[in-house]
C-alpha cells in the first residue's frame, strides 16, 4: 500500500488527459432513495456500449453486509443471483438486462466488504505498522477495486452507481464520494447526479429546493456535477433546467429530465433523445456515432401498447408485506422475466400475488381466476403448507405450472404426500423430523458447495444439467435454441439454496408418475421435475433460477413457453 509521501510526490495525482482509458462515470442520488440511479446508470452503461465502448458497471452498497444473501427481500429487495453465485442489490440484473452481458463480484462493493478486507489486511501486518483508518485506507481499497475490475474488463468505461442518498444520516456513502474525488487526481472523471424535483399538489409547480440542498452537499464533499438527471412527476421545462445550469455552472443541455414514463425500460430511450450519451462522449473527449437501438425501441413499444389478450398468473409467496404496503421489489426478477416472456408472445401480463402465509385456508378461492401458478424462491417453514395447497390446486386443476428453487422441493413433497401417500412427507428445512424426508441436507462437498458461514454451505452459482430425451425440459430448452450442448442435451442455470432431493425416494416418486427430467451431469443432483403431458398440460419445476438469466431481448424459454401453456388456459375459460 502506498504511503502518503508517494501519493503527493506521483505524477499520478496530475489531471489526466481526457483521452485517456479507463474513464470513470459517478452516478450519485439526491433528496431521497429509490429515485432511479440504478436504471440511470444502466442507462448510460448501455447507450456507451451502443457507441463500441466496453463498458464495465459497478454498484456500491453502504451497509455492512458483506453480500445481500442474508437479507430479507422485503427489506432490500430481491437479491440478485449472478453466475458467479454473488448474491447482489437487485440493480446488478438492470445492469445484466439492460447490457445483456452477465456481471458477477467485481460489479459490486459493500460496506461490509471493504472494512473486513482492510481489517484482515491490518490482522496481517499488510499495512506495516500504520494506524489503520477509513480515510485512507477504506478508500484506496475502494479505489483498487475500480481500478481492477477496470483492467480485468479491459473497460474504456466504468459506470458506478454510488448507493444511498448524499448526506444521509449513517454518511457511510461518504467514503465512496471521497474515493472519486481522489480517482479524478489519476484518471478521466465524470458525475452525474440523480435528484427529485416535486410537485406539490397544493403549489402546482415543480420546486427545485430540495435538489439545491443535496447538490449543496454533494459540493461541500467536493464533488461538482457534470451531468444532472432529474425525476418528477412531469417533464422539467426550460425555466428549471435554466435555474441549476445557473446556480451550480453546469452547461443548461447537460440537466436532462427523466420524469415519470410507463415503464424504467424506456428511460436509454429517453435519455438518447436528450443526447445524454453524446454529452458525456464530448466531455471526455471521444467520438460519437450514430447508434442503432432499434431492438431496444422495438421491445419497448410492443412492451407498453395495451394488447388484445391478458394472461393472468398468480405467484403464491411471502414476502410481500412491508408494514402496510405491499412491494412487488421481492420478486423482481420474476416479474421481469414474466414481463420479458409476456410482451415476447403479445400479451398483457396481470400479476396476482397471494400471501402464501394467510390465505393458506383459502389458496382455491385465491387461484382459481389465475391461468398459471408459480411458487417461486423462499426459506424457512412459514407459508410452506399455502405453497404446497397451491401445488395441489394447480396439479388436480391442470392449471400451468412453473416452480422455481423451493418451489421445486415442495412440488416434490406434494406429489409424495398426495400422489404416492406418503402421509407428512416434508423437507428437513421444515421439520427436522418428518419421517418422509423427500428434502434433506447433504455434507459438505467443495466441488458441489460453498461455505457461506459456519455451519451453512450451499450450492450457489452457475451449475450444469442433463435434461431427459423426450422430456417436456428438453422441448423447452431445445425449441428457443438455448442450450450450452445441444447434442448431450446439457443447460445451465444459477443455483442458490441450502438442502436438496432425497435420492433415496427417487425410484419410489418415478413409479408413481413424476418425472425426474434433468440431473446433475454425474446423476446426482435432481435439477428438474415434471409431470407427463397424459397427466398434466404443463407442469415443471427446476432447482434452477432462471428468472435471473432472462433479459427483454432473450427471454428465458421457460417463462416463454409457460405463459404459452396459460395463454391456453385463458382460452379454455372463455
């Protein structure tokens, strides 16, 4: 680590060329959470893919969580699973969706992270005796890290989304703002801030107060921006772009308006009108082109025109609830890639999210004006009997079915309680127990686990799978053309649980008519379940995540060809 008399003397710390690579993009937010950063910055990552440059985003968190796998969605979000198994803030699948390239641990920094480096670090004498602190330590870790996943991407951009709001409370934010101020001493930096102008309904104006107090304070960290985005409720007219061109020296057609539109997709598009790419382009002295975002623009307009036809799924879950309000942020990567799926066959998407905890007594009276069911992720023994009615209503009503991760391992218990008569038939992540233990925990294996903490490991990432011949898997993944190995019939897909199918009920549960359609590449994991199409139009289940690979652009076959099995089934009802 270098020392301060290094630092200062470096020609290092001389400003640098604009031309020079890699250039750095901050996207900071003001006024309040939740404005939109993540979009803005995906935004941008891909209007300058758009233009040939490799672009590399990355998030930084503020809390001390080391990832986001031990948080519960409904206080966060749905964490987003990456191929390298990094359980990420949901913004890390706007990157993937918006970029279509996958992104893993070197798109994304926590708090929690940093400071248990740094105190290892220390622990082994790595700093030499210095008196170990936040500035400057946290910070050039921070500023390490950019530089690296810079280089290993051999990126002309990086993209950094900066979490939190600027000025908050916990100011644990602050150390991030303080490593792009030091990077600008080295390389080509731009800022680009996020902020909220209201509308109160009893002024009937736009008011610009608020965004002045949270640039204030992005100045007094000294940190000027370049660029200002900004969020209403309506479009920003010239008199307020006017107002922050004047008041902060900002060039008036760099203040670009991202009002309210019908869907954060359409946010690249709207912002490429404004030229933001060609402004940022110009500031740090490259060439722009004309772009071609045609595909783009096309799935947008097929996304947000009102369709003839509505299919209507209901996703039986619990985490739903956050104090009064109800959040759809849990299930994320499920809505979008419903969404993907949805708009790819022209149809309007009706999502019907049924507490799986309180309408446990009740799941036919909830389901039965839904045309598919899917019983997506979850943990622990709450809301597993709702789950597990749910699965028997859409087996016995031939309702489509698409169970994802836990919603596999409890398609499996129901067949083996309802089906084969095996009377309290659960997982051992329920009832430690149960006689029937259809889902058990398997030791520790390096090459199959990943030690999360003491005393948990669990199988995260991106893992291969055999899928039968002939089976309804295979149709699937074979007709969209998505397969890693066509003729040994192998896909993959993202994995993230804890315990797994009890081979030794394998033969007994195949006997009675489920179908095991696709293992592990050595047999030894079951990865996906189905019934046969004589018993059931569509019903599958994979250990998988497939939700988190699926982008507007490839849809995930298993969401296409499932909302074309409830596609049916609206026609049946009519």
């Amino acid at each position: 680590m270098p020392s301060y008399n290094r630092l200062q003397t470096s020609s290092a710390w001389q400003k640098p060329p604009k031309n020079t690579s890699p250039k750095f993009i901050f996207v900071s937010g003001g006024v309040m959470s939740a404005l939109g950063k993540g979009i803005t910055a995906a935004s941008i990552s891909m209007l300058l893919k758009k233009h040939g440059y490799i672009v590399c985003p990355i998030k930084c968190e503020n809390n001390l969580n080391v990832d986001f796998g031990t948080i519960n969605p409904i206080e966060h979000g749905d964490p987003f699973l990456c191929h390298d198994g990094l359980e990420a803030d949901v913004d890390l699948g706007n990157y993937e969706r918006f970029l279509n390239q996958p992104v893993g641990s070197e798109n994304f920094m926590t708090m929690g992270q940093l400071y248990s480096t740094v105190i290892s670090n220390e622990r082994a004498l790595k700093y030499h005796g210095e008196d170990v602190e936040p500035i400057p330590h946290i910070v050039e870790e921070i500023i390490e890290r950019y530089k690296l996943a810079a280089k290993s991407n051999n990126a002309d951009y990086v993209v950094i989304e900066l979490g939190g709001t600027v000025g908050e409370y916990e100011n644990n934010n602050g150390l991030y703002y303080e490593a792009a101020r030091r990077l600008a001493f080295q390389y080509p930096v731009a800022h680009v801030h996020v902020t909220y102008v209201p509308v109160p309904p009893h002024v009937g104006e736009p008011k610009t107060k608020p965004a002045q107090f949270g640039i204030k304070e992005l100045m007094s960290m000294g940190i000027y921006p370049d660029f200002i985005v900004v969020r209403s409720e309506i479009p920003l007219d010239d008199q307020r772009k006017y107002k922050f061109a004047m008041k902060f020296n900002i060039d008036p057609n760099n203040v670009f308006s991202n009002e309210n539109l019908k869907s954060s997709d359409e946010v690249p598009i709207h912002l490429h009108k404004q030229k933001i790419d060609e402004r940022i382009l110009s500031l740090f002295g490259d060439k722009s082109k004309k772009i071609d975002i045609e595909d783009w623009t096309n799935y947008v307009n097929k996304l947000i025109k009102n369709k003839s036809k509505t299919v209507k799924i209901g996703i039986v879950g619990k985490y739903l609830a956050s104090g009064e309000s109800q959040s759809i942020d849990s299930y994320y990567a499920l809505v979008k890639a419903l969404e993907h799926a949805a708009t790819n066959q022209n149809h309007n998407l009706k999502i019907k999210f049924i507490n799986a905890e309180t309408d446990e007594k009740n799941m036919k009276t909830e389901l039965k004006d839904v045309d598919g069911i899917i019983v997506p992720i979850g943990w622990g023994s709450r809301g597993v009997e709702g789950k597990i009615n749910a699965i028997t209503y859409a087996r016995e009503n031939k309702v489509p079915y698409l169970g994802l991760c836990y919603g596999m391992q409890l398609a499996c218990v129901e067949f083996a309680r309802n089906v084969v008569g095996l009377t309290g038939a659960n997982s051992v992540e329920v009832n430690p127990k149960t006689k029937y233990p259809i889902i058990h925990s398997i030791p520790f294996d390096s090459k199959y686990q990943v030690i999360k903490a003491e005393g948990s490991s669990m199988r995260l990432g991106t893992y291969k799978c055999v899928l039968k011949k002939g089976s309804l898997a295979e149709k699937v993944y074979n007709l969209h053309d998505y397969m890693d190995d066509k003729e040994n019939r192998v896909v993959s897909e993202r994995h993230r649980h804890r315990f797994e199918f009890n081979n030794e009920y394998r033969e007994e549960l195949e006997k009675a008519g489920l179908v095991i359609s696709g293992t592990s590449p050595d047999n030894f994991f079951v990865e996906f379940i189905e019934l046969d199409k004589k018993d059931h139009p569509f019903f599958i289940a994979t250990q998988g995540h497939p939700e988190y690979k699926s982008t507007p652009l490839i849809p995930h076959p298993l969401f296409v060809e499932f909302v074309k099995a409830s596609v049916k089934t609206t026609a049946h009802k009519k």
